[in-house]
C-alpha cells in the first residue's frame, strides 16, 4: 500500500468559510474524499498561514515541510470544536524562521463539531455517523501503519 493523505482547497479573500476536500489514496486509487476546510472565515488565505488561532494550516513544500498524520495515536477529546477522535500532524510544532514565519501547534484532523472553521487544523464538515464511517476507514485502511504521509495543496479561486 501507499497511502497518502490529500487536502485541497481554492484560497481567496472572503467572509465566508471555504471548503475543499481532505482524500485519502492508495497510489492513484481513490479510497475516500471529505468535504473539509482549514482555517476561520475571513482567515483563509496564504497571508493567515501563521495567524495562530485563526489561520489555516500552512501548505506543504516538499522537502521542506512535509507532513504525516498519526493514524495509529487516535486521541479522543472533549475540547470544544473538537469533541471526538483527532489525528495529529507531524512535525508538531510547525514553523517557520525569518520574515512572514511563525509557529503552529497542535494541528490536527478532527470533525468540524460546532464551529464552522478550524483554528489551523484540517476539519471535516461532516456530522458525528459519516465521522464514525470515516473513523472506521482511517482504522482499516491505515491501521497497520504508524502515520500517513500528508499533502497540502492550495489554489486560487
């Protein structure tokens, strides 16, 4: 198997929350695909990679800043906004030195739970049963690896 986590969204200026789509492939093959979103309305753009609390996950550079989610460590939380099973990205903390830089922590895959956005984790806008389906997925699909390479992908809309 080569599993592979993507996430896709289009980035533009705008009050309201835009949402790509979290994908989780076998080489080319597509297992599953999500409707998710990353960051705050208003906060969803390359200039709100560092806004902690408020911004959207920054992308990937190969290289440079890869990812990998911990599919083997599900961690259940009762944190607001969260409320159920995460997977957290690695590196943890993300960061980035010199101009325009910053530093993101605890960034995670979670189920949106009942604010629309993310504080700069990857949430799916999915509601608590398609979770549990997705949950189930991850486990039997991913379970017999410790983490999952995971891409970042944005564009302009």
């Amino acid at each position: 198997m080569n599993l592979n986590f993507v996430f896709t969204m289009g980035l533009k200026e705008s009050n309201e929350l835009l949402v790509g789509k979290l994908s989780l492939l076998d080489g080319k093959e597509l297992i599953g695909s999500w409707p998710a979103t990353s960051g705050l309305a208003g906060y969803q753009t390359e200039d709100h990679f560092w806004v902690r609390g408020k911004g959207l996950i920054p992308r990937t550079i190969k290289g440079k800043r890869d990812y990998t989610v911990d599919v083997k460590g599900r961690y259940p939380s009762a944190l607001k906004g969260i409320e159920g099973m995460a997977y957290r990205i690695f590196p943890d903390p993300i960061r980035q030195v010199g101009p325009g830089g910053g530093l993101r922590s605890e960034v995670m895959i979670h189920r949106d739970a009942n604010w629309p956005g993310s504080s700069g984790c990857i949430v799916l806008r999915i509601d608590e049963p398609a979770y549990k389906v997705f949950n189930d997925l991850v486990w039997k699909v991913a379970g017999k690896f410790d983490d999952v390479p995971l891409d970042v992908i944005y564009f302009d809309v």
